[in-house]
C-alpha cells in the first residue's frame, strides 16, 4: 500500500501556475499524468513519489526553461 500525505501541496502548484508553468508543462517535466496533477490542484492527497516527481519536474523547468 502506499502511504499518501494529507498534506495540500495544491499552492505549490498554483505558485508553479503564477511562474507561467502550465499543467501540461509540468506533467511532462515530472512524469506525473495530467489528470494526477489536476486532482492534486483540487485538493487530492499525495504520495512521497508524486512530491518527489513535481519538486524534480520543477527543478527541471528552473534550470531548463519551460519547455520540457
């Protein structure tokens, strides 16, 4: 079973959104399926793999640019 945080990282994602990160950029530079992303936005719980892959994807987008 996977552990999941209650933990609403949603404002993280939000504040990638306010940088001019958009969904679809961020999905391609985490791994992390679109429609995870956007439930995550919503308020869903989380896995350790999945805060892992958007801080990764992040950190791709801050050193590569937006095009991921």
């Amino acid at each position: 079973m996977t552990k999941t945080a209650t933990t609403n990282i949603g404002w993280i994602i939000t504040t990638i959104r306010e940088l001019g990160i958009s969904t679809a950029d961020l999905a391609k530079a985490s791994g992390i399926r679109r429609p995870s992303i956007e439930a995550i936005e919503r308020g869903r719980a989380t896995t350790a793999k999945e805060r892992h892959d958007i801080a990764a994807g992040f950190a791709w987008i801050a050193n590569h640019g937006v095009k991921a």
